[in-house]
C-alpha cells in the first residue's frame, strides 16, 4: 500500500483507538517497522500525531477532539467502565452526571435502574434517562454547548449548590502522571469542582487514552476522589499514589 494511501488510515486508526504502535501498524500494512517508522515520522512533522516510544497517540493541544470521535474512541472500554460503574450505583440513590462520552455510557447502564434521582448538566444524559420510567431527571441549566449536550457557566453552578447527592460522577479529558484530571474547557473544569464539592462520594470514569493526552486546565487531584473507575491498572507510580491517598481504583 502507498504511503499517501497509509496515512489517512493511520491517522483514523489513532482517532478511533488513541494511539497507534509501531508493531501494530506493521503488521496491519504488511511493511517494515522503518516504514512505519517514517510514516509516523510524516504525520508527526504535519502536527497530526504524535509520536512517543513504539508508536504515536493523538496529538495534545488546548482544543478538544471532536464529540463523534471522542464518543468512537475505546467504546467498548467505556462500555466495560460504565457497567462497573453502574453497578456499585444502588437503586433509591441520588447522583450527578456530568458531561462526558463515558459518562453518558454509565447512563445507558441506568435505564432499568429503580428509583434513582439523576442530576445532570448533559442534555444527552437526560435524554439517556428519559428512558427510565423509574428515574427522576432534573437538568441544571445554564449556557449551552452545541458540539456535544453540555451545560455550562454560572447558571450550572448555582444549580448545583442547591442537591448534596450521593454520589458524583465525572469524567475528564486528561489524566497526568502526578494523578492531575485535566479539562480543556475552564467552565466545564468549574461545573466538576462543583459537582465533586455537593456529593458525599465521587467517582471518576477514564478510559486508558486519557493517560496519553494533556490538557491545560486542572480539575483537582485524583486524592479528592472516592473511586476511579477505568478499564486497566493505571501505571505503578500513581497505583500507588492512589493507595496513599484511599482513592480505590477498579479497574476492568
């Protein structure tokens, strides 16, 4: 296959799962590693990957992928994830939902959940929930973001000062190696602080990529959190971290 026919699908590749490998793509092709190498090597140059040791991930910035690629990217691990997550959820209980791909995947495991009360500042998630006969959707308002049902800004905020839930669950963009959760959009960082400030545990849900991406603005520490919830053992350092700081991690 030529080049100019690799790289477009190299490129979707790492939309769809993350990251690329060398080895992986060498196989997939039916070319050397060196070959590979340079067409990493080429979509690195044009800033559309990035590359790291054995392969490439997305390319870190201080805007976010696009909705329909985040919601395409490691499905089946936030699926995994969601389902953990949703089973620790009992029925009768109060929670937050925030915005997130994952996030709404743990709605999907609610729909036949009994007597739940469901705060949400994601419009997708509420409409998720409509499905559930049995559960009590209240939407927080506030300023509308048209690229993926999310609700933001002061009027989210305020909304959320008035519930002490149970539970909070929340997503982030990135995740560093010192634990940080990390977001692109400043409102939205405030809109989890504030999630995380009116519920009795909270709970975060990260698939693996998250590990491999930046973002600029922190959300708080994985040390504030009750449980993470993600699809493999996050790296040694911060599993331990994590120990340190009574921040259980189920991972699938």
């Amino acid at each position: 296959m030529a080049q100019g026919f690799r790289l477009p699908e190299i490129l979707e590749i790492a939309r769809t799962e993350g990251r690329v490998t060398v080895d992986g793509l060498a196989a997939r092709f039916g070319v050397t590693a060196q070959t590979i190498r340079r067409d990493l090597a080429e979509l690195d140059e044009a800033g559309q990957l990035e590359r790291v040791h054995g392969g490439a991930i997305l390319r870190s910035g201080t805007v976010n992928i696009g909705y329909q690629e985040r919601a395409a990217l490691n499905a089946e691990e936030k699926r995994a994830i969601a389902r953990a997550c949703a089973a620790e959820i009992p029925e009768g209980a109060s929670i937050f939902l925030a915005i997130g791909t994952t996030t709404e995947a743990v709605a999907r495991e609610l729909r036949r959940h009994a007597g739940l009360m469901v705060v949400t500042n994601n419009m997708n998630v509420a409409n998720i929930l409509a499905e559930n006969p049995h559960c009590q959707v209240i939407v927080t308002g506030g300023t509308l973001r048209r690229s993926d049902g999310g609700l933001t800004g002061p009027l989210t905020e305020a909304a959320i000062r008035q519930f002490k839930v149970d539970i909070a669950v929340i997503g982030c963009s990135a995740l560093d190696a010192e634990g940080d959760m990390l977001d692109y959009d400043i409102q939205e960082v405030g809109v989890s602080q504030s999630l995380i400030a009116q519920a009795r545990r909270a709970w975060l849900v990260t698939d693996n990529s998250k590990l491999a991406r930046t973002a600029p603005a922190r959300i708080g520490s994985l040390s504030i959190l009750d449980t993470v919830f993600t699809d493999r053992p996050l790296p040694a350092p911060l599993m331990a971290r994590c120990a340190q700081w009574q921040t259980r991690v189920v991972a699938g």
